[in-house]
C-alpha cells in the first residue's frame, strides 16, 4: 500500500516497520523470522536448565551441605501485554527472580521461644 511509504500515523506505536508491498513470501518470511526468534529464547532457557541440573547433580553427589541461590538482575516479560525480552519498560522487567535452597543439610530447626516470666509486682 502506497500510504505506508512514508512516515505515517498508521506506523505509531510499532517496534519496527517494513513496507512490503505485494511480496507475499517476504511477509511470510519475516513472520517466521519473529516466531522463530521468540522459540530460541525458549530453547536457550532449557538449555541453561540442563546445565543447572548438572551443577546441582554435582553438588548433591559431594555429599556436603551446600546452599545455592540463584537470582538474576532483571525480570523477562514472557508475552504479558504481547511483549517478550528485557530491554523495555514493563513491570515483569523489574521484578527479581530470587530463589535460596538446601542441599544435603537437614532442615532448619524451629527458633526457640522463650517464656518470659513477668516480674511479680509486691503489692
């Protein structure tokens, strides 16, 4: 469409935008082109899942008690409001993932409470 040619109010709000015209296989090929970059996010994140469970493997097999944290320095928007990624103004990007946990140590004890018996007041 020749409206599309040139900066219009029809082009507001969009992250990119290509003019294609009536190339249909081009249009075609860049909607594969996103999707597929949306999947190799998700392909990237199993594998760094696989590594971890190694790692924890590792740590299991030591025997010894071994505190892990793991954490990031930033949220993912992972399709919220049709966005993906981190480097744009959203919510789910400022929120911190934090998890903490135990390996091969028992649990925690339960914190001692004390009774604290009041002072008896002479009267």
């Amino acid at each position: 469409m020749d409206w599309f040619k040139r900066p219009s109010p029809l082009q507001d709000g969009f992250e990119w935008f290509r003019v294609t015209g009536t190339r249909a296989r081009m249009q075609v090929d860049m909607l594969r082109e996103q999707i597929a970059r949306r999947a190799r996010q998700v392909a990237c994140a199993e594998f760094l899942d696989a590594q971890m469970a190694d790692l924890l493997r590792c740590f299991v097999a030591r025997g010894r008690p071994t505190t892990v944290v793991v954490t990031a320095d930033h949220g993912e928007c992972l399709g919220e409001q049709g966005l993906y990624g981190h480097a744009i103004h959203h919510e789910k990007v400022l929120e911190v993932p934090l998890l903490i946990f135990r390996l091969n140590a028992p649990p925690h004890a339960a914190p001692e409470t004390r009774r604290h018996s009041m002072p008896s007041q002479a009267a």
